[in-house]
C-alpha cells in the first residue's frame, strides 16, 4: 500500500519542524510547499539526509508549485507570518487571511480529501477562513490550538507537583491562548481532580491561578525570549498528534478549534473544544456541561472569536 501524502502548507519553522517529526514517525510522505524560493527544497534534502543515520522511510520533497500536493491525506497550513515581540495574535489578522485565500484555494484544487490541519494565527479566525476559502467539510478542517494549550498547562502542572507529565492530564475550551478556558475539575494528576489536589495540600489555589496564566501567557513568554519569532517544536509535536490520530484512526480525544453548531450552545463558530479524532476527521465534539463560572469564561472566548471572523468579514467581502 502506498504511504500516506502529508503536504505541510509553509515550510517555515513549524513546517521544518513538521516535516522532521513526520518523517522520524514514519507517518507518510511529506511535500513541504512554500512560496519563498529554495527553502521548501532545502529544508526537504536536508531532513531526507537525515535518513540514514536517523533510519526512516520516507520521501520528502520542497516545491512552489500547488500541484505537487495533490492527493495529499493530510494538510498542515503554517503559511503566514509569526508574532513579534509586542504584537498580539490578533495583529496578524489582515496578513495572513489573505495568505488563508490562497492556501484554501491551492488546497480545494489539489487536495480536497484532505483532512487539513491550521495553525496559522489568529488561530479560531484563520480556520474558520480556511474552511470558507476551501470549501472542505468541516469536520475534515480544524484548528491546533488546544493541544498545545493544555500541554503547555500539563508540563506546568507536573513541574508544579513534581510528578511525570505523563501522569498529568489537562482540560482547556475556547479560543487560543488568552482567552482559553481551563477546567480545572476536570484536569488531574493520576485522574485526581485539581481541586481536591488542592484540597490534599498538594498545591494552592493561587499557584494553580498563576499555572493557569502562564499558560495563557505560554506562547508570548517563547516570543519574549525568542525575539526573532515565536514557538514551534511544541505547536509542531501539537500537530503531528492530530495528524496521526486521523491517519491511524486512533479517535484520540484531543481538544482542537473545530465547527461548533448545535454543540455548546453554538451555532456555526470555530472554537476549542474536545473533540474525537478519527478517520472521519472531527468524528465528534465532546458537549459538556459548563459550571457558571466556566461558561462565562467560554462566553468572552467565543465573543472574541466572534469578534475576530467579523473583522475578517470587514476584510474581505467574500466571506460576508
Ligand atoms: N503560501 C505559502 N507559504 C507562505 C505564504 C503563502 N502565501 N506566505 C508566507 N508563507 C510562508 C513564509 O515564506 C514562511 O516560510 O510561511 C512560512 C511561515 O514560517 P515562519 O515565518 O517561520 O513562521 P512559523 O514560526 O512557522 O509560524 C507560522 O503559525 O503559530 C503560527 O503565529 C504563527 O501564524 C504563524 C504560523
């Protein structure tokens, strides 16, 4: 049987970084597509050079051209521009939605079986303005976001209690980063609940608070440190998790920025959710049950996602 087709759609940091992780995982082969001239092509030899000393199967090629994706089962779309230090995820919208125009459009005439996976940022607008660009069925096309939200919370959380990570789950809703909503009841350690962790006098309430906004805060703390741009081995491992539940129809529960209607007291929004991952895509949306609290909290997050897909609207007329 032939391998799977994996394009990763901008071959920039996370898309190197993708493209290295694909191919050590053996998920398939990889086209990594890019409009900067010479870097999808090097960043492919010199990941396939790695082969032999690293011991993977895969074939990997760089192009410009869309018609090398074609057929793929998997699309990553990284294209678009990162953060810089004092700029906000929102202040990338008007760039990098025309970015989504053309990736939807190369994706629709190529490859519009796959299941497409976004990170670009602002990242609950830009899905949504890639499913519109593309016309793909939503539960083929969703967000990264929450998985990299809740282990960012998870490798805090077992620094916190000195546990393994592996041993420390987290639960997180909403939009990406600032306006993302942990449900602290249902993140545990062991499947203990944070609160009665407190409780045992494992932690403290404000230590969780502060856990909880350095999460938020997660992705400008590596923009602040890195200066020159903003973080990608997380949001790429992120991403391959996703890819490979599809791929291997694990139906892992993973929470990522999929089509709300009907779930959650939605109707048509892209938001983080739990969801299942399978080989029908975004095969279900967990709907749970919110405390006041937690839905006032995912009130703001998917009034800021609402905010953000109106400013797009405002951008281009096509999406109105
Ligand atoms: N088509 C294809 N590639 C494009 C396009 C386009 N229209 N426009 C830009 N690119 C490419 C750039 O040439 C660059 O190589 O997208 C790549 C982006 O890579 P980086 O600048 O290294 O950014 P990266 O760190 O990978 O982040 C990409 O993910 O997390 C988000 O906020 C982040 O929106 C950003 C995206």
């Amino acid at each position: 049987m032939a391998r799977p087709k994996i394009a990763l759609i901008g071959a920039g940091q996370i898309g190197g970084t993708l493209a290295h992780l694909a191919a050590m995982k053996e998920l398939g082969d990889v086209v990594l597509f890019d409009i900067a001239e010479g870097t999808p092509e090097g960043k492919a030899l010199d990941i396939a050079e790695s082969g032999p000393a690293e011991g993977f199967d895969a074939h990997l090629k760089g192009t410009s051209d869309y018609a090398d994706i074609a057929g793929a089962d998997v699309c990553i779309v990284t294209a678009g521009v990162p953060r810089k230090p004092g700029m906000s995820r929102d202040d990338l919208l008007g760039i990098n939605l025309k970015v989504m125009k053309a990736v939807g459009e190369g994706i629709a005439a190529n490859a519009p079986n796959a299941f497409v996976i976004c990170i670009t940022n602002p990242l609950d607008a830009m899905v949504w303005a890639l499913r519109e660009f593309s016309g793909l069925p939503h539960e083929k096309v969703c967000g990264m976001a929450g998985v990299l939200d809740s282990a960012r919370f998870r490798h805090f959380l077992s620094l916190e209690f000195g546990v393994s990570m592996k041993d420390v789950s987290a639960f997180v809703l909403g939009g990406h980063g600032d306006t993302m909503v942990p449900l602290t009841r249902y993140s545990t350690v062991a499947g203990i609940p944070l609160p009665d962790l407190i409780d045992m006098g494992w932690t403290t309430k404000d230590k969780i608070d502060a856990i909880v906004q350095r999460t938020r805060d997660g992705g400008a703390e590596i923009v602040g440190l890195l200066k020159t741009g903003s973080a990608f081995y997380a949001p790429a491992t992120s991403a391959i998790e996703m890819a490979e539940a599809y791929l291997k129809d694990q139906k892992r529960v993973l929470p990522c920025a999929a089509w709300c209607d009907g779930v959650l007291g939605l109707k048509g929004l892209y938001v983080g959710v739990p969801t299942v991952i399978g080989a029908g895509g975004i095969e279900r949306i967990v709907d749970i049950k919110m405390t006041k609290d937690e839905q006032s909290m995912f009130n703001s997050s998917v009034d800021a996602v609402r905010g953000l897909v109106d400013a797009c609207k405002g951008i281009d007329d096509s999406l109105a």
